[in-house]
C-alpha cells in the first residue's frame, strides 16, 4: 500500500539580496554619471519595473523604475513605511556609508508613520504655506543680484559655486529671518560639513549652534518667519523639534534648488531651443523649469521605504524589512507613462521629481523652490544678456552621484560691467 505523498513546499522565492548578487546590477559608479536614462531603460528591459539592486558596499535593495508602481508604494504607506528602523539589512551597511545620512532614523518629521506623522508633517506643511511669495522673491532678486556683483566685473564664472549652489542656503537663511550678516558664514559652514574630516564635524556643530540660536531668539521675539510659525503652532513643539525641522528643511531644499537652477541654467545654454530666446523671451524659463523635472530631476534615486510586512510589487516577492528605493528619474521616463520624449511632456507636471503620497515633497515647499529657481535664473539672464558657456555641453561634467544630478561646475562667459 502507497501512502500519499505530502504536497511539496512551493520553492521559496529567491531574497533581494540573491537576486542582486545574481542579476549583479551596481547601482553606483561612474557608469551613472553622464547618461544614467539609457541605463534605467536597460534595467528596465531586463528586470521589468522593480529590480534587484546593490547599493554602494554592495547592500540589496528593490530599485522601483516604473512609474505606476512608485504611486503604489508612495500611497500604501501601511505597506511601505517610512522608518528605516525595521530595515533587515542594517548588520550590511558599514559605518562610513555614504548614504547613511538619508536612511539613519532621526527623530524628524521625515522618519515618522501614521497619524504622528499626519500631525508633525501637517504642522511644517501649514508653516511653509505661510510663506509670502511676493516677498521671498524680491529677497531671492536682492540676493542672486549681490552675487552676479561679486563677479561680474571679471566676464566669466562657475555658475555652480558662485551662483546657483550659495543661493537656496541664502534665501533660506531670509525664511527663517536670520540676520543677513550670518548667512555667509551659515553658507560655508553647510558647505564645509557636507565634506569629511575634524574640519566637517567642527563646521556641522557650527551650523548646530546657529540653528539652535535662532530658535531660542525666536522663542523670545517672533517675527513673520518659518521658526516663529512653528513655535506658535498649537501642536505645542518644544525648540528641539523646531530644530530638527529646520535642518531637514534646510538640507532638502539646498542641493536639491540648487540643481534645478544649475541643471535649467545647463539647458538654458546648451539647447538652441532655448538659446534662441535666452535674452527675451521669459516663457521660456517656465519650459526650462518643467523640462528640467522631467529629463534631468535633481533628485534621481530617493531612499526610500521599508516594506512592513512580506509583499508583491510588480510579480516581485518583497520580504519584511526590505529597503525600496525610489527610482523617480526611471518613473519620469517610464514608456508606459510617456511614450515618446519631452515634446510630449510641454507643460505636463505629472513628473514624479517631487514624489508622491505624504511624505513627498510637501506643495508649498515644492512652491517655495520654483519661486528661488525661477527668480534665480530670470535675474541671471536679465544682468547677464550676452551670457554664454565657456565650455562646450560635451565638456561639462555630472558629479558622480546616483542620488543627485547635478554639475560639478558651469563655467560661463560674457560682457563685463
Ligand atoms: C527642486 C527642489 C526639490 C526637490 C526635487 C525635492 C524633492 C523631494 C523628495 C524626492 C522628497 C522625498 C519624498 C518621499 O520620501 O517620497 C522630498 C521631501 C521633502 N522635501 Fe523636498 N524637494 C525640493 C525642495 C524642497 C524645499 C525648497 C523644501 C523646503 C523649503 C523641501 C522640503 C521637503 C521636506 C520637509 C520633505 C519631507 C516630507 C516628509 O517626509 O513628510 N523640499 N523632497
């Protein structure tokens, strides 16, 4: 007599980190630096919407390239959470990791979930619509006219260092009412701590003791600027959480505008669409803006999401703990979404540059970057009318970053004054 077979165990579905050491896709090294679209195409081709990645040091994630399905994981925050302590790879990231700055959990609005977050993010979302646009514009205008100032009398500049990389951190400085004679030395010690060494550490407490300055000094005597909105919001923040908001306002807005403007700037110069109408014709700054979104988003690969429980996105198995990042340059090149290139895209703001669901990038800080962006390049162009590249499009360089696109500089010439 035969005795039934008991059925067999369905195969366990290989991990992320199999499949990343398997598929052997790198999501780092210069390969990304000068044309990574035709890359993410090339996964995509070969992987489908979300493939199995290693990040630097060879850490396993889901890289999401399709644009439906980073509107998935952004709206099903249950699903995918936002704080990157249930990660299951932690024992795999080494100390020194670059990116641990974007995934190492804080206290900050950014890393809370559920109705703490709807809360702590609704306060800052009320507080950046405070801003007065009228107003941060004409600051924006006085700032980016002192720094053409600085080097307009020698015809040429590196528009990243002196012009678009300074500019955000000042006008951030005006929207948390510092006093103007502290945000040169706010702009080079952001500037110092993003480097390495005693130098960076010493430069990153600077900032530190500036922030926390400010917001005792608004305790005492507010004034119609972003600390004071937070500090009277019925929430009842105490000064520590203002602080940290601050600071995560001020590191998501600085390098992010900066290579909008660098990267519309870059456009502006270098396609003869836009060339044609440098010196006239302002719509065409608008296009530039919105082009910039969709072809070359600042803000290219996003850390990301923490799957809550064992899940499937796209026929893949995603386990509990596993990290996805946000591919929202793929997204905005996904063939599903938009089938053929920019002509079609012409004053479409559907692009995924900002994220989505709530923890994207909040509207009126969305608001608050195209108000610095659009003013920086519009008095750009107006002080400097014969402006021209230096260089040619080919020469200029991308730093070697997956995360952030951006020039490492943008050497322009034109008529002295
Ligand atoms: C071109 C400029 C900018 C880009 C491309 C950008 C992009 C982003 C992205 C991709 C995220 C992450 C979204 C996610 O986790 O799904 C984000 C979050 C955030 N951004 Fe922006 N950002 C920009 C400017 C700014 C500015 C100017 C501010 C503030 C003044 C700001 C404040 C924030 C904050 C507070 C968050 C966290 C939201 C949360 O977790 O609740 N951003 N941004």
């Amino acid at each position: 007599m035969t005795h039934p077979q008991p059925a067999p165990e369905p195969p366990t579905p290989s991990s992320v980190d199999q499949l990343a050491r398997a598929g052997g896709i790198r999501l780092y090294g210069s390969r990304f630096q000068q044309n990574p679209t035709h890359l993410y195409s090339e996964m995509r081709a070969e992987h489908g919407p979300v493939a199995p990645v290693l990040l630097e040091g060879d850490v396993p994630a889901w890289l999401v390239l399709g644009y439906r399905e980073i509107h998935y994981v952004t709206t099903n925050p249950q699903i995918f959470g936002r704080d990157s302590r249930r990660w299951n790879a932690w024992d795999r990231v080494p100390s020194d990791w670059a990116p641990l700055p974007y995934v190492a959990y804080q206290p900050s609005a950014v890393f809370t979930e559920g109705e703490e977050h709807r809360l702590r993010g609704g306060a800052l979302h009320e507080a950046l619509a405070g801003v007065d646009h009228f107003e941060l514009r004409k600051q924006v205008e006085q700032i980016a006219d002192e720094l053409i100032d600085v080097f307009v009398v020698r015809g040429q500049a590196d528009l990243m260092a002196e012009y678009a990389l300074p500019l955000p951190l000042l006008a951030i400085s005006r929207l948390y009412g510092m006093p103007e004679s502290d945000a040169p030395a706010l702009v080079r010690d952001v500037m110092a701590s993003g480097d390495s060494g005693e130098e960076a550490v010493r430069a990153h407490e600077r900032v530190a003791a500036r922030i926390g300055g400010l917001v005792a000094e608004k305790r005492r005597r507010p004034g119609a600027d972003l600390p004071s909105r937070l500090l009277a919001h019925p929430i009842g923040f105490s000064d520590e959480e203002v602080e940290r908001d601050l600071f995560l306002c001020m590191g998501a807005a600085q390098l992010t505008t900066a290579d909008w403007t660098g990267n519309t700037l870059r456009l502006m110069l270098t396609d003869e669409r836009f060339a044609l109408t440098l010196a006239g014709h302002r719509r065409s700054i608008g296009q530039a803006l919105n082009e910039v979104l969709w072809e070359d988003t600042p803000t290219q690969n996003f850390i990301g999401r923490w799957a809550t429980r064992d899940t499937r996105l796209a026929g893949r198995v995603i386990r509990k703990g596993d990290l996805v990042v946000l591919g929202l340059a793929a997204a905005n090149t996904d063939p599903d979404v938009r089938p053929n290139s920019y002509a079609d895209a012409v004053g479409n703001q559907a692009y995924m540059s900002f994220s989505h669901g709530e923890h994207g990038c909040p509207y009126p800080a969305r608001e608050i970057a195209e108000s610095i962006t659009e003013t920086a390049v519009q008095v750009l162009l107006d002080r400097l009318p014969d402006l021209e590249l230096a260089t040619t499009a080919d020469a200029l360089v991308w730093r070697p970053s997956v995360w952030m696109r951006g020039l490492t500089t943008l050497p322009v010439r034109f008529s002295p004054a």
